[in-house]
C-alpha cells in the first residue's frame, strides 16, 4: 500500500513537472507540440549529420542579457546559449574613456583618472578616481550666513543652497528686524528668505477698528479722520474689544473686558480651573499667571501604577498619558544558550532563540562523534558512548562515558583507608573520599604533654586555637583539689578561690548539701574538706564527693545537724520495725517525707488537681495509668503532681486528642506525707481527725499479704 501511494505520487509529480530528455530543461507546462531548441520548426525531421531535435539552421535566439543586442549566431543547440563573442566599445564607470572589449564581459571598465563630476554644491568637482554609483557629498566646509544676515555658521558645501536672491542660507529663528518699506517699522517675523512683507499698518491694509467690529468706512462717516500713514493710531470704535484670551475653559471662555485698544489684550481679572495632563487632579490659578494655552494644563505628582507593554514592570511616570505604557527598559533575560542575554526591550511570553551561531564542528572530547556547523549557540557537545579518556587522579577502572564536563565524575571505587586520626583502616570506602572519621576519640598527647586531645577523630592539628585550653589537674598545696584553671604549662598554679564542691550529710544520711570548698561556714567543714578531696585527687570539676568513702573520724567531723524531718523517720522506722513491715516497701513515706506542692499546684488545686490526685494514690499500686484526652493546662498539672510523686509521665498522640500516661517504678514512687487534700483543708481551716490506731492495725496485718500480691504497692497514707 505505502509501495503504490508513493508512486501515485511520484507520478503525479511527474505530471507538472517535466525535463527534456537532451537538454534537462525544466518544463512546468505540458508541452502540447513538438519544435527544435530554438522554436522555430515544428516536428523537426531527424538527420545523422546534425544534434537530434535540432532543425539545423542559426539559432537566432534573444540573449538573456539586457545590454546585448545580438542574436545567438550558432546551430540550433540545446541549453542556454553561449555569450555574445562580438566586439563593441565600452567605456569606464565615469564615462570618460572607452576600449574595445567582447559584448558578452560582465567586468566593469575602471579607468586611473578622475571622475570630474559635478558635486551635490554645483560648485566643485568630483576629486575621486573613477568609481560607480553616484557621486559623494561635497566635502569642503563653507561658512554660511542666515537670511537677516546675523548669525553665521560653518557647514558643508551644498547643505543649504543660498536663495534665489542672495539672502542667506538658513533661518536663525529670530526676529528679522529689517525695516519695513514703511520705513518707520521692522519686520516682527521670524528669519525669513526672501523680501519682508508690507506693513500690517498700512492704511490699505487696515480696514477696521483695533477690535474688528467697526469698519473705518463707517467710522470716517461718523466724524473720524482719515489714516494717510501707519504711524498714526487706528481709530477706536468705543466697543468692548471682547477678544477671546488665552485663559478659561472650553465650557466658560473669558473675553476681554477693556475697550476698543490696539495693544495686547489682558491681564485677566478671574480665576480659570486647569486641570493636571492626566485629568485626575484640577486646581485654581490666577488667569493673569496664563499666558498661552500650553499653561492651561499642569503635571501633577500622581505616580502612574499601571503595568507597561512588558507585563513585568510598572510605568512610574508622573501624571501619565499613554495609553499604550511602552516598557523602554532591556529586557536582559539569559538567552536559550544560558550564555548571552537578550538585547530587546522589556516584552512578554518568552525571548527568541539566540541567532549566534557557530560554524566551526562540535566535537565530544575523545572526538569519536561530532556534529557539523551550522551549530546554534549553546548546543552541547554530542553524547559519546565510549569510556572515558582522560588522565584520572587514581588508576581504578573507569565507569563513566566520555562526557563534555570539565572535571570528571568522583571515583566510587571501593578501597581500604586510615581514618583522619589513624586509628584504624576501614573497609569499603569510596576512593573519592577523603575525610573519612573512625568516631573515635583523637586521644592525641598535646603540646603541653598533660593532656590528650578530647576530640572526635578529626583533621589537622588538634589545638585549632593554638593553646590547650584543658583543665589542669595538678592538686592545690592547701586544699588538694585539681587546680582547673586552663592549662599553664612552665608556669606556677594561679592563686585563686578553689570551687570544687564537697557532699555533706548528717547523722541518719537523710540531709545532704552540696558546699563549696572555700566558702566552707567553719574550720571542721574546711578540714573535712581537705581530707576528701585527698582522697579523689583525680575529681575534676563540678564532680562531687561520695560520703561513703570518709572515715568514721572525718564523718563526725563532717556531719550536719538532724532536724524534726529526721525525728519523724526515726520515728517511723520504729513504728516500722514493731509492726514487722518490711523496710524496702516504705510504707511511712521515709523516702517522699520531704516532697512538696509548688505554689502553681496550690493554687489550681481548688479547680482540677483534686480530681487527679486520687487517680496518683491507685497509681502507685498499680503499675501505669492513661488518663483521657485534655488540653495543655491538665497535662501542665499531671505532669506537676507526678513529679511530687516520684511517678515517671509522658504525653502521647498529637493535639486534640493528646493524653498523659504515668507509670509507677518501684523503689522510687511514693506518695507525699501530706496529701493535697489536707492542704486544702489547712488552708480553708477545716480540720480532720486523724486516723483511729484500728485503721493503722488492720492495714499492718494485712501489709505482707498485699506485698507478695502488689509488688509495686508503695504506699501506707496514715492521715487517709
């Protein structure tokens, strides 16, 4: 099918266009006849001795050529004919000689003499040596004169001829000035050529009043003289000269309200409403500031906002007119080929494709493929598929194609490389990898041989800032605690206050404080001091001291005052020890016997926390509790309570469905001594008996019990 339409179409083609099977002449038309080359027999007898299809006699064709008159002298012959081989005299471009030379030579005839025309002045001469086309302008500067004859200037010859009559050659834009033929008036016109025109007072010009109501024909009838001169004054009709002025509007024109004169009108006596180029503003001004009608109209500061042609930019123009806000800007937009920019003025939709274009070939870089010109600019080299050649840092195998980039590809490589610190070789690292961290400790010895380089493997020096900067651990002579001032190699140890802390505890281990070893209250505290930190000469700072590690003496020395917090857990314990509950449970709250409410907790604790509180007593018997969904200001208050009672929180979910969820630890949740119950009872003044010793007996008996059952239970309330 494909087969028979092309040639269907080939043979259509053929149809309209057809070629002479000797001479390959194109034929358009179907030729209808049969003639010889030159058409003049029609179907030409075939003869041996001459071109098939030619008739035998001149060809006698017309040339192609214009200036040839010659018909074409040879056998009837296929094809164009040949060019004219006969003689005729031609002369040069100029015209001033001529040779012999063959009709059919398209070569131009220069001669080595002067053209000799006469220039755009009709002054001076051609001086350029024979050459075609027309003549350059004169170029000899000549000085010109205006028409008044005022001013004069230097311009090429021929730039304005002089007129007819030898005034001048130029207008200067002045008053003329010349006396008139009056002879008692100049002439008011701008520069002018030729003669200045009668003067407009002439009697025989003047035919009305100064205001063009009153003929001087009706007012030479009334009485009035006659005018013999143009110096005397026009006679004066008495009317309101009521010429229009420059001022006013188009609705309310103002007129001249004086009387019949010859002077100029005005000033005018009213006020005219002008309004700004853009109509958007209107003002009053005095008609007697109006002396054209241009200054009937004003610019005002009204910023056009309006988008220009380009769509882009604003047009910012003052009391704007246009209405087409042509964007004068370039447009500077990167190009096609991402390397020239757009040269047009601001437009919309996109810029043309950039008409730089190459001729030289484009070459990938091994040169195995390449595209040949014309090659628009910003094209790419073409894509090879063969490996790449070039030089490579490393001698690994190449993977990437032959490409156009400059730098090649990073080499994925697998090898074996030392860290940055040496520390040790990994396995299956890129080979373009350079910086490569083990995560290690540097542990490098420093400059001052103190010290060890505390950080991660890393690159370079390991003082970034030249100096070690590390805590010094040399012991103080007084105290013996490390010296920790920055490291001061060479030098002696700085006099200064020792801020290591000390951990002191009293007698039953529930009180301890934290003190620091010079601000010490009293001399045994000083000593006590001085003989734990002999003790841990490596302590560093911020680190505290384990009491546990003092001895007997020293912790008589050292010991703190028990309080009434300490009374009531001896007196627990006791309570404890005669009930035969266990001592790891806690029932008496000796761990949480010093916890207490914020003063947040209290104040809120009329309104919500009364309403989870019981929800931390059960939870310290059972392991972990989710209480529902509640905005932020419930959660702040689980999360406050549970801290009270030593019970981990956690909020899960996202908002508003987010939730709190505490889980007891045991050994470490505990409910307070006093709940917050009784604390909003203390402060409202209501008091609560305490509890019967029944209650106390009844929970003692079955304590061991609920212990096995309940291995988190922490809790024995004895005001509850």
């Amino acid at each position: 099918t494909v087969f028979l339409i092309s040639l269907m179409l080939w043979t259509k083609h053929l149809l309209f266009l057809r070629k002479c099977p000797a001479c390959q002449n194109v034929v358009f038309q179907p030729p209808n006849t049969y003639k010889c080359f030159c058409g003049k027999v029609t179907n030409p007898e075939f003869q041996r001795s001459e071109i098939p299809h030619s008739c035998g006699d001149m060809c006698g064709k017309k040339r192609s050529s214009a200036e040839c008159r010659h018909p074409c002298n040879i056998l009837c012959h296929p094809g164009p004919c040949p060019q004219c081989p006969a003689f005729v005299t031609k002369s040069c471009v100029c015209g001033r000689t001529s040779k012999p030379m063959r009709c059919g030579q398209a070569a131009a005839i220069r001669c080595d003499e002067r053209c000799g025309a006469v220039l755009n002045c009709d002054v001076h001469s051609c001086t350029q040596v024979c050459h075609s086309g027309p003549c350059q302008p004169c170029p000899q500067q000549v000085q010109q004169v205006c028409y008044c004859g005022v001013v004069s200037r230097d311009a090429l010859c021929g730039t304005d001829k002089e007129c007819f009559d030898g005034s001048g050659h130029f207008s200067c834009q002045k008053t003329c000035g010349k006396m008139l033929d009056c002879e008692a008036h100049r002439c008011q016109q701008v520069c002018h050529s030729g003669p200045c025109p009668p003067c407009p007072r002439s009697p025989r010009l003047v035919r009305t009043c100064p205001c063009g109501q009153t003929p001087l024909a009706k007012l030479l009838e009334l009485g009035y003289p006659e005018r013999r001169w143009c110096s005397e004054p026009i006679p004066s009709c008495g009317k309101t000269c009521s010429k229009p002025l420059p001022c006013g509007s188009s609705d309310s024109i103002h007129m001249c309200d004086k009387l019949c004169h010859e002077d100029s009108c005005g000033p005018c006596s009213l006020t005219s409403t002008i309004r700004c180029r853009c109509g958007s503003k209107t003002k009053e001004v005095p008609c007697a500031t109006i002396q054209t009608e241009d200054e009937l109209v004003f610019t005002c500061e009204k910023r056009c906002l309006k988008k220009r042609s380009c769509g882009r930019h604003k047009c910012g123009e003052l009391c704007c007119v246009g209405a087409e806000h042509k964007c004068s800007l370039i447009c500077g937009y990167k190009l096609n080929c991402g390397l020239h920019r757009c040269q047009e003025l601001c437009h919309r939709g996109n810029c043309q494709p950039c008409w730089q274009t190459s001729f030289d070939e484009l070459a990938c870089y091994c040169g195995e493929s390449v595209l040949f010109p014309p090659i628009a600019c910003g094209t790419k080299p073409p894509e090879c598929k063969n490996l790449c050649t070039r030089r490579h840092e490393c001698d690994h195998p190449v993977f990437h194609n032959c490409h156009s980039d400059e730098r090649c590809p990073p080499c994925t490589y697998l090898t074996q490389k030392w860290c940055m610190g040496k520390h040790e070789q990994r396995s299956n690292i890129p080979c373009h990898l350079q910086d490569i961290s083990c995560g290690l400790t540097c542990n490098k010895v420093l400059v001052c041989e103190l010290h060890r380089c505390r950080r991660i493997c890393h690159r370079g020096e390991c003082l970034a800032e030249g100096a070690c900067r590390q805590p010094c651990v040399l012991p103080r002579p007084d105290c013996g605690h490390p010296c920790n001032a920055p490291c001061h190699k060479g030098t002696g140890c700085p006099r200064n206050a020792c801020n290591a802390k000390v951990a002191l505890q009293c007698d039953c281990g529930r009180r301890r404080e934290t003190v620091v070893c010079t601000e010490a209250a009293s001399a045994h505290q000083r000593y006590a001091a001085i003989a734990m930190a002999s003790k841990l000469s490596d302590m560093q700072l911020g680190d505290s001291v384990d009491i546990g590690l003092i001895t007997k003496k020293e912790l008589k020395q050292t010991r703190l005052e028990c309080d009434e917090g300490c009374a009531t857990l001896e007196r627990n314990r006791r309570l404890a020890e005669a009930l035969q509950i266990d001592p790891s449970v806690d029932p008496f709250n000796i761990r949480s016997a010093s916890a207490t409410y914020s003063e947040s907790l209290r104040a809120d604790a009329r309104c919500w926390t009364i309403q989870y509180s019981p929800v931390l007593d059960d939870n310290i018997k059972h392991k972990s509790h989710c209480f529902p969904p509640m905005n932020r200001e419930h959660r702040k208050i689980v999360h406050e309570l549970a801290e009270v009672y030593n019970v981990e929180s956690v909020s899960y979910d996202s908002e508003p469905k987010r939730n709190v969820v505490i889980t007891a630890v045991r050994g470490k949740s505990a409910c307070p001594n006093s709940t917050l119950t009784s604390l909003i009872e203390r402060d409202t003044g209501i008091s609560r008996a305490p509890p019967p010793i029944a209650h106390i007996k009844q929970h003692s008996s079955n304590w061991s019990k609920v212990a096995k059952e309940e291995p988190l239970i922490d809790y024995f309330d004895v005001q509850d």
